[in-house]
C-alpha cells in the first residue's frame, strides 16, 4: 500500500510538472499578446479572405511562421524575420501552420504586391511558376465572352485562357488577394527595432 501511496504520488508530481511547462509557462507567455507595433487589424475585405484561405486548405501546403537564424535559414530565403506572438494578435484561429510544400506566406504581401500577379498565379501557377504542384482554383474565377462593368478582368500570360474569352476574379478571389496582400510583418518584432 505504501508503495501505491509513493507511485500515485510520483504520478501526479510529473504530470503537474509537465502541465505547468506545457500549458500554464506558454499560456503565462503569450495569454495576451500586444500587436507588434505598425500591425494593422484586418480590414473586413480581408477577413473574408482570411475565410476563403481557410476554406480552401492553404494551410495545409503554407506556413505562416518565419523561423529564426539558428533554427532555418527562413531569411536568407526572403521569407522574413522570426515571428514573435504580437504578429498574430489580430489571427483567431492562427495559421501558422505545418507543412512548406509552398513558400511561408507570413510576409508574401510585402515580397509580391501585385494584386494581378496573385489573381493570374491562384487561377493558374503554371503560368508563373513553371512545374509549380500548386494547385489551380478556377472556381475563384469566371470566363466570359465579354467583361461587363466593375469586372476585375485578370490577364494571364499568353496559352492560358481561350481565345476570345476574358477571365474575370470572383468577389472570393477578390478578397482572399487582399488578404494574401495584407500578409506583411515587416515591421520590427519589438519596439526599438530589437531581434527577438
Ligand atoms: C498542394 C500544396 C499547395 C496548396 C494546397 C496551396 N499551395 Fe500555394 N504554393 C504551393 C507551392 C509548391 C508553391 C511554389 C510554386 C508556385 O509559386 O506556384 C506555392 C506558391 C504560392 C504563392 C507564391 C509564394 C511565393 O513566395 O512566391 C502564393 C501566394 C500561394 N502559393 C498562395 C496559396 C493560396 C492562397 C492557397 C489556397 C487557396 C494555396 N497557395 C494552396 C503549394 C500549395
């Protein structure tokens, strides 16, 4: 009996200890993050976006997590500094994210900020990027004879879209660009301009 009395003991002290480094430390840390400094909320355009980038399982290829130097060379690859917890205080859920079979998008606003680049590149990345496994998402989009007015027409690079009909980005493709442009934590992690 006194053995099973020490056992349990032991049993509750590990698990109390793991829960304190696992749950209550990181909580503790980040319950409440403050905006890195020159992050601006999302517009409700946006948001939408924000729906649409979740919808359609972006996620899942796309980190949204720049490392730092001693863990990945993220900087070298152009995809910016380390984040810090303030980046996300406007993202709930976050998503950052665990896979790369595409580039980090933590910053792909301020690395290509042409609206009719990412318009083109989700209708279509092989025109872009050359053997790119990226998947395409026509139904963001709607081919027509002839654009009618307030159509966002897109122009694709030459062989991709039939002679004779325009390609035209749906509200959805609309918004999830704003998003993708919205993408930019350029800004100093910590106030002073401090690597974290
Ligand atoms: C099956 C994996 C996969 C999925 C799902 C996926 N992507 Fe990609 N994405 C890639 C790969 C691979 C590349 C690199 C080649 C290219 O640029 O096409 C890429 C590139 C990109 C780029 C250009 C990045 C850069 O640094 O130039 C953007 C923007 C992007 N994806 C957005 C999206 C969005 C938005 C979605 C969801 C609608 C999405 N991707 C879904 C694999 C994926």
């Amino acid at each position: 009996m006194h053995d099973e009395t020490k056992l349990l003991a032991g049993g509750m002290l590990m698990l109390s200890l793991a829960t304190c480094a696992l749950v209550v430390l990181p909580y503790l840390t980040v319950r409440d993050p403050k905006p890195t400094e020159g992050l601006k909320p999302y517009t409700s355009a946006e948001l939408r976006g924000r729906s649409q980038y979740i919808a359609h399982g972006c996620v899942s290829c796309h980190s949204q997590q720049p490392r730092a130097k001693k863990l990945a060379p993220d900087l070298a690859r152009g995809w910016g500094r380390a984040s810090v917890a303030g980046d996300y205080a406007y993202d709930s859920p976050h998503l950052l994210g665990t896979m790369r079979t595409g580039p980090d998008l933590m910053n792909i606003g301020a690395r290509q900020p042409s609206e009719a680049w990412h318009l083109g590149h989700l209708y279509q990345p092989r025109a872009y990027v050359h053997g790119s496994i990226m998947p395409s998402y026509p139904f963001l989009f709607e081919l027509k004879e002839k654009a009618e007015a307030g159509d966002l027409v897109v122009k694709l690079p030459p062989g991709h879209v039939s002679p004779g009909l325009t390609l035209v980005a749906k509200q959805e493709a609309i918004d999830l660009v704003a998003y993708l442009k919205a993408l930019d934590r350029t800004m100093p992690a910590l106030p002073g301009g401090a690597a974290p």
